[in-house]
C-alpha cells in the first residue's frame, strides 16, 4: 500500500462511480417469500415537455387527451397525468439535476437526509433483498447527467452503456473473473481503509461546519464498506438467464434505437428481481440527431425555441418520440403476469417527467408529471392550483409512491404530507 499513500480521496470515491454504488446485495426472492414486491421506475426528460402539448385543458377522468400524451392512449387508465406541482425553485438547467429529489444540493443543509432521491430512499427500503439495490441510467450524456442522489447528497453516477447494462445483469462469470473480482473488491476495501486513516487525521482542530462535513465523509465511507461487504456474497451466485440478445455494436446506435433496448433491460430487471428501484436519463439526442426523422437539430437547441413554430415542431417530435417509448415500455409491463395474478405494471409505479416546465423560459414551475401503475386508481388529469406563491409540492407525491413502496416514513425532502387525491385500489 505504500505506494497508494497519495491518492487524493475524493478522485478516488468519485471513480468509484455508479456501478461501485450499485455493486450486488444479498438475494431474498419474491417467491420464496410468497411476497410479490412494489418497484419503482423513474423516467427524466432533462428538458421538460412542451407545456401546451403535454398539459389537459379539463381536469378530471374526462380531459381531451393532449397531442403528447396520445401514445398513452390504450393505458388510458393505467396512468394519472398531474400539472400543478413544482419543487418552488428558481429556474435553470440546474435544477433538472433534482427532479426526484426537490432540493439542489447547494440548499441541502438542515434536512436530514441531505438531498436524497426517490430511488435512493427508495434503494434503502430494499435492504440487500436484489442483485442491485437500484440501477441508475442514462441514455446519452455524461456521467454529470444524474437524477440520483445519496443521502448525503452525492451524485450517483449513471451507467450509459447497454452492452455495460447488459453484462451486470445477465452474463454469468467464469472461474477468472470471479478471481478478478475478488481482488478487485480486496483492493477497494484497502483504498477505503487507507482513506478512512487520511480522513480520521483531519479531525484535530476542526471547526463547527468542517466536522459536519467530515461526518458526512465518513458515512459515505461506511456506505462504500457495507456495499463492499455485500458485494462479496453475491460472488458466484447465478444470475437470471433469458433469451434477450443485444444488437451488434449496440452502444454505437443511434438515441432512437438504444432506448427501447433500455426499456427491454428495465423490464427484464425487474421481472427477474435483479433490482426494484431504476432511474432513466435523456440529456441529450446524440449521433444525427438521434436519428429521429424529422429533427435536424441538437436537442438543447431546439428547447430554446423562442416560440418559432418549426423549432417546437422539432422539440415536440423528440418529446413524442419519449412518450411512445414510455409507453412501449408499460404495454411490456401490463404484459407479465405476476404469481399473485396482478401484472408488473400493478406492482409498478412507473413516473415520467422532468425537474423544467418550459426550457424555452426556463421555467421550472408546474412540471410535467405522469405516474403509472403501482396499484394507484388512475384514469384522471389531477390539476393542483397554487397556494400563494408556492406550489403543492411534487414531493408529496414521492412521499405517496414511497409510502406505497412500503416506506413507514410521513415526510419526504420538503414535503408537506402524502398527496390529496392520490388513491390506492380497493
């Protein structure tokens, strides 16, 4: 180890990255519980949704579906679509980074879980029960483009690779790599004892603010360790087997083509009880405009519209495309009967939306919202009106998908209790 004594320890647990967060839990399966499990999906469109397409003019089970909710026509009641809730922050690109969480991480002091996401909270409920505890992804864009934040407020990053995807969940190991990994994960845990004795060196002489920010240190270290821990009783344990094959060179293809591969791994994940908690990312189009027919320029630009009708055209193929695959991927829920004869879109709350309403303004009041499944009566256009300055806020309704997951907690990040109107099935 003497010649690790100047790895910077904050490189270091930056590299560790998504997949190190991700590492596998101890397996308790659904079947041997005769409990069939709640899972959580959440789909992120970086730049909102164009608000006159997505928003219904009339509330209620009886609204006029919008131009970009038509894909979801068939699942008409399967889904509730919400207008009204907001996370009452400022506007900017910024703040679509806490759409699942309602708390940039610069304002995160004085919670006591820091800034943590839906999926990650929701990750805790696990408790080592599946592979992954949660699997974070983004189809196109860099590591920085994360929903998913830890409790101590500390960006999970993303996996962007299916071919990467793919293997985590089903490729099975040979004598080699489990050898390899073994190591790898000896390696870990020496670098975290070795930073643990730079870190415990700080503590003299530390003022107020700083000891709180090294506490916080060191739970991610013990967080890391208990993955570590973990990680180590899933080695050579067989993963699902399925047909699914991936297309060649799949990580080369084009945005319109990748994610419903994405979809199709979410599916098979959580019908195979690899995980129950996945988040989704679309930051960017990528190669040829995502090969998108129709759309000849970058995503970002089209958001900025300044209300040229061609440009929203653009923006509103791109958003159309979103929710059709959003869709697609539901249909593949409703599909897959449960032993409890109930589908995996009953016993999954499936959201969609984006932390910005408007890009064109930089707006990031009255997001666009959609929750499926779950075992929540849906059917309705739920409309929320303002109360003084402030919105209801959208962490109500994390607090009623958390609650409903199984969660005994009655606040979730700046909550003000679960969401009126939100019903479970009798």
């Amino acid at each position: 180890m003497k010649n690790n004594q100047h790895i910077d320890r904050r490189r270091f647990l930056r590299g560790l990255g998504g997949s190190f967060l991700a590492l596998p839990l101890l397996e308790t399966t659904a079947v041997a519980n005769s409990v069939i499990p709640k899972r959580i999906t959440a789909t992120g469109i970086f730049y909102g949704l164009v608000p006159q397409h997505f928003h219904p003019a009339e509330e209620g089970s009886n609204f006029q579906t919008p131009r970009l909710l038509k894909p979801l026509e068939p699942l008409r009641k399967d889904y509730t679509v919400f207008s009204g809730l907001d996370h009452n922050l400022g506007g900017g690109h910024n703040a679509t980074k806490f759409f699942l969480t309602g708390i940039p991480s610069t304002q995160s002091k004085g919670f006591a879980e820091s800034n943590v996401s839906i999926d990650q909270k929701a990750a805790l409920q696990v408790e080592g029960k599946t592979r992954f505890p949660s699997l974070t992804l983004n189809v196109e864009g860099g590591n920085e483009h994360t929903l998913s934040w830890t409790r101590n407020g500390t960006p999970v990053q993303p996996i962007n690779s299916l071919s990467r995807l793919h293997q985590m969940l089903f490729r099975k190991d040979d004598a080699a790599t489990l050898t390899q990994a073994e190591r790898d994960l000896a390696d870990k845990r020496s670098v975290l004892d070795l930073v643990r004795g730079q870190a415990n060196s700080f503590k003299k002489g530390l003022g107020k603010e700083d000891k709180e920010k090294l506490d916080q240190y060191f739970t991610s270290v013990r967080e890391l360790e208990s993955r570590i821990e973990q990680a180590k009783l899933w080695l050579g344990k067989e993963k699902p087997e399925t047909n699914y094959a991936l297309p060649r060179r799949v990580d080369s293809l084009t945005l319109k083509d990748r994610t419903p591969i994405y979809y199709d791994l979410m599916q098979l994940a959580l019908q195979t009880d690899s995980t129950r908690v996945i988040t989704l990312a679309f930051t960017e189009l990528g190669r040829e405009s995502g090969g998108l027919p129709g759309v000849s320029r970058g995503y970002h630009a089209l958001s900025h519209h300044g209300q040229v009708r061609d440009a929203i055209e653009e923006l509103t193929i791109i958003e159309s495309f979103h929710l059709s695959q959003f869709s697609r991927f539901l249909r593949k829920l409703k599909e897959v009967k449960e032993p409890n004869g109930k589908t995996l879109l009953d016993n999954t709350m499936a959201l969609l939306g984006s932390g910005m309403s408007n890009a064109n303004s930089h707006s990031n009041r009255d997001l666009p919202v959609i929750l499926a499944g779950g075992g929540f009566k849906h059917g309705s256009h739920k409309h929320y009106a303002r109360q003084g300055r402030s919105s209801v806020p959208l962490c109500n309704l994390f607090l009623s998908m958390l609650q409903n997951f199984g969660l005994e907690i009655d606040r979730f990040n700046t909550s003000s209790g679960t969401l009126t109107g939100l019903e479970i099935k009798g």
